[in-house]
C-alpha cells in the first residue's frame, strides 16, 4: 500500500483530496461545539463516579458522525491529561 499520491490514480488521488477537505471542513464546523461537549462529559466526572466510564462510552456511542465522536472524545482526553 503506497502513501505516495503520485502512485495512485488521478480518480483515486480526487478521492482521497475530497475526503481531506470534507473532513478538514468538518473539524472547522464543529470545533467550538466539540470543545464544549467535551467539557460538559468530562464535568460529569466527579457526580457520576465509577460509572462514568461506562456513560462516557454511551454518550459517545450516540453522537453523529463518527468522526464528530472522535473528536469529542480526543478533547475529552486532552482535557482529562491536563489536569
């Protein structure tokens, strides 16, 4: 598997840029709101204790798109890392 795009088709190179900039797109979109998401689960932390793990899992497991959980849940470890 080549990394390269100068390896790759022209089709397969305009794929892959439109995927690059649908998600660069997506990570401008939803950065402040993945910011505050983040801060309101990790906030819950003290209250919910020893399940909070498993919450967080669910809470995570019902957000859309994916890539959104994804980020949510980096911020959530950024922010859980900085204390």
């Amino acid at each position: 598997m080549s990394f390269n795009l100068a390896n790759k088709s022209s089709e397969q190179r305009n794929i892959e840029e439109a995927e690059k900039a649908r998600l660069f797109e997506l990570w401008q979109q939803n950065l402040h709101r993945t910011k505050v998401e983040a801060a309101r689960l990790v906030g819950e932390k003290s209250k919910r204790k020893g399940k909070w793990d498993e919450w967080l899992r669910a809470q995570l497991a019902q957000m859309t798109p994916p890539e959104y959980a994804s980020m949510v849940q980096r911020e959530v470890r950024r922010l859980l890392a900085a204390r």
